[in-house]
C-alpha cells in the first residue's frame, strides 16, 4: 500500500469536502492514460485499499494501482504561490 502522510491526508480531507458532502464517497486515486495519476471521487470498491481520516475515506486505491505504488509515499509540498499541492514522492 502506498504510505500517505499526516500532510496529505489533511489536504486530501480539504479536497473531498470541498466537492461533496457525501460521507460515503471519498476520492480515488487512478492512472490516467499519459501515466500521471489524477483523482476523481468515487465510491469504493471491492478490493480497494482505504485510507481514512477523521472517519472519512479520503483515499480510495485499487489493488492494481496500490501494487505498483507500495514503496511510495503521498505527500504535500508547498507550491511557489502559496498553495499546497499532493505529491509523490518515488523510492525504488
């Protein structure tokens, strides 16, 4: 499973209760097809690895996508304007 920091789960709360206030849905994290990942709110899934804060499930990952991102870390890093964005930091 990909490790989530404190960090990010925080950003990743603000994300999902700024586009819905369905307790049930949280946000997924996918490959898009250029490769990059993106993130979309969904319901979860069967075999969906879960990542919850504050009782919230903040990040849904398929098993395929969690086995290719199981030595990684998501992480917040400060952007130039001020803003705060997700990233992922890649190790081995």
């Amino acid at each position: 499973m990909i490790s989530v920091t404190d960090a990010a789960k925080e950003l990743l709360k603000e994300t999902l209760l700024a586009h819905t206030d369905e307790r049930e849905l949280g946000l997924r994290l996918r490959m898009e097809a250029d490769g990059d990942f993106g993130l979309i709110v969904d319901r979860e899934a069967e075999g969906d690895q879960v990542v919850e804060h504050d009782r919230l499930k903040v990040l849904l990952v398929a098993e395929e996508v969690a086995a290719m991102l199981k030595r990684n870390t998501l992480d917040v890093r400060d952007t130039a304007d001020g803003r705060s964005e997700l990233v992922l930091l890649i190790t081995g």
